[in-house]
C-alpha cells in the first residue's frame, strides 16, 4: 500500500488528548521528583507521557500496555530514536490480563473505560480502585478523566457521540470524590484549557482532512469525508466547552 490508499492517522498530535507541551512538562516534573523507578501507563497508546518521565528519571523502568498495535508501535520507534527501548516495554494486551506490577507512577489518561466492562458513570469508582492497588506505597498516579463542565442540552447531546447522556460522566467534584473515596488524596487537580481542546480536536482531524484535500475522488474519499464531519459536527456543535478534562495527580494514603 502507498501512503495515499487511506488517510495517515493522528501524526499531527503529540499526546492523544487535550494536553499541551507546558502542562506536560509541569506533570512530567512533579512526576520526576518523586524518583520512580518503575512507570506502568495503562491504555497508553503510543506512551508519549510515559516516555518523558523515564527520559527525566534516569534508570527507571517503564512498561505500557494497550490494544492498539498501530499506536504501540509508534511508541517503540519513538523510544528507539530517544536511547530508551532498553528501559521500556509495550504490552498488546487488555488492562485486566496484562499481569502487571504494581508501579511508582501509574499513568491513566482517558482510559479508565478499561478496567470495568461497567457503563459510564459508574467505570471510573471501579478505575480508581483498580489504580488504587496498581500504585506502591509513596507513588503517584495521574488520572485523565473526562467531565461534564456544565449539564449539556438537549440540542448538544443529539450531535454527540451515538446515546449521549448528561448522566454520562461526572462533573469534577465528583471525580475528586470518587478519588479520595478510593483511598487517594488529591495533590493536584488541573483541567484542559479551551487551547488545548482546540489543538487536540485539530490535531485529531488534520490527517484526514489533508488527505481528503489531495484525494477528493479516492474510493475512500466519502465514508472518511462523511466520518470527519460527523466528529467535527459533534465537536463544535456538541461537547465543545461542555465535555472537560481533569488531569489529577493522586497520592496513595498509607
């Protein structure tokens, strides 16, 4: 295949979410201090975050694991061009049978859905508890989560994502609950800026929307040009300033 039978996919993002490069190195940095030595990523994707902190923390360990072969790949190369493939592994499996050990930082970052087959809300209490027993003792974990930042109408849940619902998340006292319910206590609690969503969002569709530019008549031109709008309809038309995310760096009560 050449690189113009199907669009490239989400080449144009750094991190696979809302989460620009001086909030990363913020992170990174808290992260850092606490001198890790060993970093688990759950539903990592590519790992970009899980890379900075083993490139800052010099001899700790890493291992990433997730579904996605594609984007699993991506992070091996990326650890290879950085000197870090020998200090890191990535795992193609699901959260619930990757056989992990527990770390000194366990990264989450929009992939709570993961550990429970329960429906939204209710998957991010037993999250939580599952990244409860995934932590050592004096280690960190740094929770991305979505939230409603305020309750959405009607007119934008009808443009979001198939069966939208308001009760779908919680709103960001509610994670914070849920976090120290869980045995936490929350050392630093921050959300995705409007900048952020916009680059993310951008970022998500550039691919695609450069590839339909220089192939509008490509076999595969209508069904990606059809799938872009509709995730650009239910971005500006729907979860745009409504759906936020929280990133919450947590700390393990003894």
């Amino acid at each position: 295949m050449t690189g113009t039978d199907t669009p490239p996919r989400l080449t144009q993002l750094t991190f696979c979410g809302p989460l620009s490069e001086a909030r990363a190195e913020q992170i990174v940095g808290r992260l850092a201090r606490a001198s890790p030595a060993r970093v688990l990523d759950i539903g990592c994707g590519w790992g970009e975050l899980m890379l900075r902190v083993l490139d800052a923390v010099p001899g700790a360990r890493g291992v990433g694991v997730d579904l996605n072969a594609e984007d699993l790949a991506r992070g091996r190369a990326n650890a290879r061009a950085r000197g870090l493939e020998s200090r890191v592994e990535f795992i193609e499996k699901s959260a619930t049978e990757a056989g992990y050990e527990p770390a000194d930082v366990v990264l989450c970052l929009g992939a709570s859905h993961v550990f429970s087959d329960a429906s939204a809300p209710p998957h991010t209490a037993e999250a939580l508890a599952a990244l409860r027993r995934s932590v050592r003792p004096g280690g960190r974990v740094l929770l991305a989560e979505g939230f409603w930042q305020r309750t959405p109408t009607s007119a934008e849940l009808a443009v979001m994502w198939p069966d939208a619902r308001a009760d779908e998340y919680h709103d960001l006292a509610g994670i914070a609950d849920l976090a120290v319910s869980a045995g936490f206590r929350p050392a630093w609690t921050e959300t995705a800026g409007d900048d952020e969503w916009e680059h993310f969002e951008s970022g998500y569709l550039a691919d695609v929307e450069e590839w339909l530019a220089a192939h509008p008549g490509h076999p595969l031109a209508q069904e990606t040009r059809e799938r872009a709008d509709r995730h650009r309809e239910s971005w500006l038309r729907g979860y745009r300033g409504v759906l936020g995310m929280a990133y919450l760096t947590l700390v393990p009560v003894d």
